[in-house]
C-alpha cells in the first residue's frame, strides 16, 4: 500500500512543477524555502476554510488605489 504524500511534499512537488513551466532556474535549497512558506501558507488558508462564516459575518474591503503621482519626487 502506498502512502498519500505530505503536505510538505506535496508542496516541493508543486514549487517544482510551476518552476519548470515557468522556466525558472530555482536551487534545490531555494525550492526547499519557497515549499515551506506555501505549506504555510496554505495551512492558514485551511484554518480559515474551517471557520464557519456567513457573508454577512466579513464585509469586503473595497480596494482603493492611491492616485498615482504626475511627477516623481
């Protein structure tokens, strides 16, 4: 019987599949970093999922850009 693969490898697997369809050069050691902080990310993400919300509960924020400068400073 196989086992299903960690969160941590599965992460690996996904940096390094978006990273050669990217075509981006990336160290095993980097790949190692940049899998950590999406296994992170992604186990925030899963905390927040598992909170049962309405809509109501969180409004949006509507995304109001600063005016962009006419001149540089």
């Amino acid at each position: 019987m196989s086992q299903s693969p960690t969160p941590e490898e599965t992460a690996l697997a996904y940096v390094h599949a978006s990273a050669a369809l990217l075509d981006l050069p990336m160290e095993p050691a980097q790949a190692a970093r940049v899998a950590v902080y999406l296994a992170r990310t992604a186990d925030m993400a899963r905390l927040l999922d598992d909170v049962p919300m309405d809509v109501a509960d969180e409004p949006a924020a509507l995304f109001c850009p600063a005016p962009f400068p006419e001149t540089l400073p």
